[in-house]
C-alpha cells in the first residue's frame, strides 16, 4: 500500500489532530483522534481534504470495526 511513516508528518487539516490508519487494506482511511474526521484512501492516496472527510459515523468500515475494538477492550 504506502509507508506508515508519512502518518508521522501528517496532521489533520482541520484541527491538526493527529491521524491513525483504520480500516481493511481495500477500504482504508486515516481517522483523526482530535476531530473524528474519516479522511479516505482512494488508490493508496490519503485524501486530506476537509471537503473529502467524512463523519465517523457515516463511515461503514469504521463504525464497525472502531465499535467492536472498544468494545471487545471494555
Ligand atoms: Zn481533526
């Protein structure tokens, strides 16, 4: 896909939040921890485009598999 290492130079461009990679290698996407913004991967380009983002909950991948790691942790 791509290096993990430009995550570490990579900030939200909404709230310069810090962005982490979800999802499955098909449907992938960086989420920022500040803002909740789902910022997708198309063709293994992240997409920083606030125009682009989109909610957390409107993102299907994420939902479930962001509800299920925390709740398989609590
Ligand atoms: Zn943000």
């Amino acid at each position: 896909m791509f290096e993990l290492d430009f995550l570490q130079i990579l900030a939200c461009p909404a709230c310069r939040g810090h962005l982490t990679l979800e999802g499955r290698e098909s449907v992938a996407a960086l989420i920022c921890s500040g803002c909740s913004l789902v910022y997708p991967i198309q063709d293994g380009i992240p997409v920083l485009l606030k125009e682009e983002a989109l909610p957390l909950q409107s993102w299907p991948v994420g939902r479930g598999s962001v509800v299920s790691r925390e709740s398989s942790i609590a």
